[in-house]
C-alpha cells in the first residue's frame, strides 16, 4: 500500500472509532481533538496500550468469537482483545508471513512455545497452530519439553534440505541451544522475545550471537508482534555482522514514534523514541496503539525495537481516561 494510501485509510479508520468506539472516542474527546480537524497521521491520538488491560476496546456492536489475552506473572492484569473474526486474523497472519517467506506449504513449522501453550487465549499459539496446519509436512508441531523429539526432527529437516522454520520464544531456545548445540544451518530459527521470568534478560543482539553461535547459523529471525496489534513484523538476519535487526511491518501496520518525555511530540526518524503503531487490521476494536516499547523508526518503514519504556511515563495519559 502506498504511502498516501495508507494515511487516507488511516484518517478514515480514526474518524470511525473516534465515533463508534466509546473509550477511544472519551480519549479523543479529553484531548481535545476534533476528528475532522486531524488531517495527518502524526496529529492521530493513540490510545495507551496498558487500557486494554482496564477496559473492553471495542469499535461498534459485535459479540467476539474469541478473547486473546497476554501473558502476565502473579498479580498482574492481563491485556484482552476482543476478536470479531478469528477466521480473518489467521488469514492475515498467513498473507504476512508469506509476503516475507512464501508459501506455508512448503515448509515444515516446529513451535516452541511452552510459556504460551501453558495457558490459554495466546494470539501468538493461535497464529503457530495455523501455521502448523496450513503446513504439508507431517512433522510440523507444537513442542512443550521433548527438546529430545526437536532435535531428531531438526537433524532430518537440515539433512534433508527442508524449508523448516523452528518457532521459539526466546528463553525456550536458549534451553535448546544449552542441551543440544547443533549445525542448523539452512533452518529458519525465528524468535518471538520474552524471557518471561525464566531467564535473565539480554539485549536481542546479545541473544542472537548466543543463539547463532550454538546453532551454526549466519543469524537469527525475529517476529514482533502483540496481543493488542492483529498484525506482526518480521525481521531477517543483518547482512553485516553486529548490525541491529530491523523489523520489517505487515502491509497494515505502521509504526510512528514519540518523543520519550511528551507522548504527543512525533520523534524524527533514527532518534530513540516511544514505539506506536496504526494497525489497520484493529478496524474492529483500535487501530492506534501508544505500546511501551522503545525503538527507532527509520525512512523505509522499518523499525527497532530497543526495550522497554518505564511504566510511569505513561501514567498521565491513563489518567485521562480514568
């Protein structure tokens, strides 16, 4: 989608949920922004991530066929988003992925993902599950703990010159590469982040020369995705070595950045700042999400993802909605 394009839907999509989306529109309202008079992208008020853990996001009246929910340790909220159609969300997953990577048939999908699989109402496990069944290999699965069963069936793959892409959250692969160091040279090995309390936490480049290192490959694939946004962002191996991964976006994702101390000032491209993104596959509940997810946006449309933003910074713009 052209650029020009994508901010005319953009400015269509908003004045929609500003007037049928009760809480984005009491956001809008307590900002002062008049819909009408929001004529670019950059003047779009985004909603801070953190509410979907307070309140039902929804645009319009609709029952959901299914609630996604992220993960959370002891005494946190989770985020809830409500899905209208689960049937559109995994054909969307399936047309990113492709864009990127080709047909799903053609490879053979292995998910490690035991945080996720551990609990239910995992966009990211509905997306694997797809993935895995769309795939023609009968040896594509999910993997809880048989890191033993994984490595047979990555031997063969490689052996064989199998397109295989091993799915992992971040801390899974990291058991994997202790107990079975291997050649996987020719596998796609693509991680999702989150060490969700197992591990300490790294840098992702610090993770990928872990991972690289152990696995004998040239570099490590990334997914970016989030229960709150319907669409994901990959990022392929740096052709130079040392060189930060840049997350590539889904045809309907857009990310625009903000200055990391005033959440309504945009910040240049290249220039650390708060990650927010127009999802235009939210059309059903909001598509423009302030995340607390620190990054660099750059001129082509790829980003960074660098950490995390302090919680705090973005207790004032609750409070507006409270």
């Amino acid at each position: 989608m052209a650029p020009a394009d994508f901010e005319s839907v953009a400015l269509k999509v908003f004045r929609y949920q500003a007037a049928h989306n009760p809480l984005y529109g009491r956001f809008v309202h307590l900002l002062s922004r008049h819909p009408e008079g929001v004529l670019s992208m950059e003047q779009i008020p985004f909603l801070p991530v953190s509410l979907f853990k307070q309140y039902a996001v929804q645009s319009g009246s609709w029952k959901p066929e299914a609630v996604f929910t992220s993960s959370s340790t002891t005494g946190q909220v989770p985020s809830r988003h409500l899905v209208r159609d689960m049937a559109f969300y995994l054909e969307h997953t399936e047309y990113t992925f492709s864009r990127f990577y080709g047909d799903l048939s053609d490879w053979c999908v292995l998910a490690l993902l035991p945080s996720y699989l551990e609990r239910s109402g995992s966009s990211l496990v509905a997306m694997a599950d797809y993935f895995i069944r769309k795939s023609t290999d009968p040896r594509s699965g999910f993997f809880l703990h048989d890191l033993e069963s994984l490595r047979v069936i990555l031997s063969e793959c490689q052996n064989q010159g199998k397109k295989t892409l091993l799915l992992g959250v971040s801390f899974a692969l990291l058991n994997l590469a202790e107990q079975f160091p291997m050649d996987l040279s020719g596998i796609a090995i693509m991680e999702t982040g989150g060490m969700k309390g197992r591990r300490r936490e790294m840098t992702r480049q610090e993770l990928h020369e872990i991972l690289s290192k152990a696995f004998q490959v040239s570099g490590i694939h990334s997914e970016y995705g989030m229960t709150e946004l319907f669409s994901q962002a990959y990022s392929l191996p740096a052709q130079a070595a040392g060189a930060p991964a840049r997350f590539r976006p889904a045809h309907t994702l857009r990310a625009i950045p903000r200055e990391v101390n005033d959440p309504f000032c945009p910040a240049p491209s290249g220039r650390t700042g708060v990650l927010q993104f127009i999802d235009l596959a939210n059309l059903d509940t909001c598509s423009f999400i302030a995340t607390e997810d620190l990054g660099k946006t750059y001129s082509d449309g790829s980003f960074e993802v660098l950490g995390r933003l302090d919680a705090a910074e973005w207790r004032g713009c609750n409070l507006l909605v409270e």
